[in-house]
C-alpha cells in the first residue's frame, strides 16, 4: 500500500438529507471518478462514516449541532450510492465525532507502507481538517494532501478558511 485515498462522510445526510449541502452536491461526481481511478491504481481507499446514535440530541455536538443526522442504520446514515463503497471500500470506518481515533491508529500501524495520504470529501471545515491533523500528527512525514475539487465545506467562506489552516499546517493543498 503506497496511496491512500480517504473519503470523508460522503453520506446521505450530508449530501441531500438532514444537512443537505449544494456544494456537497457539486462534489460527487469528481468525488466519484476519483475513487474510480484509486481503485484502477490499485490504491487502499477509506471511507469514513459518521456515525451517531438515538441519543444524538443529548450528545455535546447535539447540544451544538441540534440536527439530527447519522443515525446508525438510518438511510442517512449510509454513503451515497453514486461512491458504490460496498465495491469500493478496502475499509469503512464509523466514527462518533469530528475526528476518527480509528483512522489515526490505522495511518500509525501501517505508516511503514504509507507514502502518501489524499483527502476528499465533506466537511472540509469540520471532519475533512480533524481527519487530515489528525492524521499528520500520526505520520508526520508522510506526504498528505487535501484534493480541494474533492471537498465541500458548510459554506464555501468555511471551506477556505479550512483549507488555509491545513496549508499552515504544512497539508499540500491541491485544485
């Protein structure tokens, strides 16, 4: 495994659901035709996926964010269609909050076979940035970059500011 392509909560909630989100929307077919490419290339391919319980609304993001939206087992809970990752997917990883600590134990553990690490999906303000810092502290040394075509923020205001902050941060920001 040299690349890594992880694909950030390319779910139903964010895309047309609970917080549906137009330039979500905008992304999925580059979104779509890079996984294509990875797995031509033979690429390890990552989703992650937020993942919430019926508890939500008494969670400290509920108490933040009161929209309902991830809900295990949910339709909006499930990756778009369009990503096909049941093909796709070499690993699915839910995660509970912004940032994945199973992710991170993943880049940590194989960061022997890790060149390189790209990110593309949503939020780039929220779960995009917590996964990618979280990821450069793993392995530091590693090439990780952000596809910025690949990426949708809440707003395109945040999306920037979320890629300025990577890019101090010492993240390759690419398109």
């Amino acid at each position: 495994m040299k690349k890594v392509l992880v694909v950030v909560d390319m779910q139903n909630d964010f895309i047309t659901g609970a917080l549906r989100n137009e330039e979500g929307i905008a992304i999925v077919p580059y979104v779509k035709e890079k996984i294509e490419k990875a797995k031509e290339a033979g690429e390890t391919i990552i989703f992650t996926r937020d993942t919430h319980g019926d508890d939500y609304m008494q969670t400290e993001e509920g108490k933040n964010l009161p929209v309902p939206h991830c809900i295990k087992g949910t339709e909006g809970w499930n990756i778009i269609d369009e990503l096909n990752a049941d093909e796709n997917a070499s690993l699915i990883i839910d995660k509970e909050t912004f940032g994945s600590e199973k992710l991170a134990e993943y880049m940590k553990k194989n960061a022997d076979e890790i060149e390189e690490v790209e990110f593309v999906g949503v939020c780039t303000d929220i779960c995009v940035i917590s996964n990618v810092l979280l990821t450069k502290a793993m392995i530091p040394n590693k090439k990780i970059h952000v596809d910025a075509r690949g990426c949708a923020g809440v707003t395109p205001q945040a999306h920037n500011t979320a890629l300025a902050a990577m890019t101090a941060c010492h993240i390759k920001i690419e398109n």
